[in-house]
C-alpha cells in the first residue's frame, strides 16, 4: 500500500484545513433510516482530520448522515466515525467527520493519530 501527501494547491490552500493523504482502503457506509438500515460496500481516499472522500454505490443527499467504518492504513483497529455528506460526483462522495460527542472526538482523536504517525506533509 502506497501513502502519498497530496498538498492543497494555491488556488484552495486558503480553504483546505488540513492537507490530504491519499489512500486507498475498504470502507463500509452504514445508512439508517427510520424503517431500515442499509450496509454499502466502498473505497475510501483522500483522508485527513476532517474528512474523506468515499467512493459507493448508493443514492447519498447532500447534508444526509451516514457510519463509514474503514481500517486506516498501518492501523489494525477498524475505526466508525459518523459523517455528513458535504459534497458529490456521481457515487463519490465527500464526508465531513462529525464532532459533537465524546465518542465522536475519540473517533477523530485515532484519525489524527494515524495521520501524524504518516509523517509530516512534504511541502
């Protein structure tokens, strides 16, 4: 498995927070609605410590809430963190990591983690 920086270029360097890492893992998106819940197979890339982007086949609404569930690279523990959709292309997706528990944060807490031991983006 290959990791790569991808550095924000000038044009969005002032709206990037953080700057990616391109990856390429499994995830599962878990989608729950009031009758039922629906568990999509995907890949995921593009991961920092807001967010992902997600590549699965299923109709998605922008600002919809969603599980993605995926093993970071170099990481053996599966980690779920909830997530908003903020944008998409077709069946890609950009997701937001939601922070409003303690649970969440944990959640976040171990992206950020697998992130630094990755090493620092080269700029």
């Amino acid at each position: 498995m290959s990791i790569q920086v991808i550095v924000p270029q000038p044009k969005y360097a002032s709206q990037r927070r953080w700057p990616r890492y391109k990856v390429d893992v499994p995830v599962r998106v878990i989608v729950q609605s009031v009758a039922k819940v629906a568990i999509v197979q995907g890949r995921g890339s593009e991961l920092n410590n807001g967010g992902m982007a997600i590549f699965a086949g299923t109709e998605l609404s922008i600002d919809a809430q969603v599980i993605v569930e995926f093993t970071p690279p170099y990481s053996g523990q599966p980690i779920r963190v909830r997530c908003f959709v903020k944008n998409r292309t077709g069946y890609r997706y950009g997701v937001e990591f939601i922070t409003e528990s303690d649970d969440d944060y944990e959640s976040v807490n171990r992206i950020e983690s697998v992130l630094s031991s990755m090493g620092s983006p080269v700029k």
